[in-house]
C-alpha cells in the first residue's frame, strides 16, 4: 500500500501511535489495521504479524522509513508502527 493510503487514514480515523500501544489494543481486538515503517525491526514485524492473523487485522508494509511516517503524521519523532 501507498502512503496516500496512510494519509486518509490519519484523515478519517484515530490512529494509535507507537509499538507498546499498537501491541496492547491489537492483543485486546480494537485494531483493524497497522502500519509497518520499510525500517521496522524484524522481531517486532513478526510480533506484530503474529498477532495480527489471531485478530484478523491487516498489516499494511510502508515503503518509507520511520523519519518520514513521522514527517507525514506531523509529529516530531519517527514513528514505527501505527494503527487505527
């Protein structure tokens, strides 16, 4: 998927910021969706992807590296993982 997809994303939904907290609501079922920076840390791509098949949620690949998610959320730190 495109970052275009992340924008409106970031646009219609309230997203979730950050692997603890994208963790804990995945675990709990509230998220749908999760964004992957092309940088993500392997152990934590394959957490994520684990718990992600158990709760039928999407895992979205970006092709931008965490600076830049970052960049696009307006935030002034990287962003690794995000989800809505």
């Amino acid at each position: 998927m495109t970052v275009e997809t992340l924008k409106k994303a970031l646009k219609d939904k309230k997203m979730v910021f950050g692997k603890d907290e994208v963790f804990k609501k995945l675990r709990s079922g509230e998220i749908k969706t999760v964004f992957l920076a092309s940088n993500c840390p392997s152990e934590v791509r394959q957490m994520i992807s684990k718990y992600a098949k158990l709760t039928e949620a999407a895992v979205v690949e970006l092709d931008v590296p965490n600076e830049e998610i970052g960049i696009i959320c307006k935030k002034p730190f990287s962003i690794t993982v995000l989800g809505y």
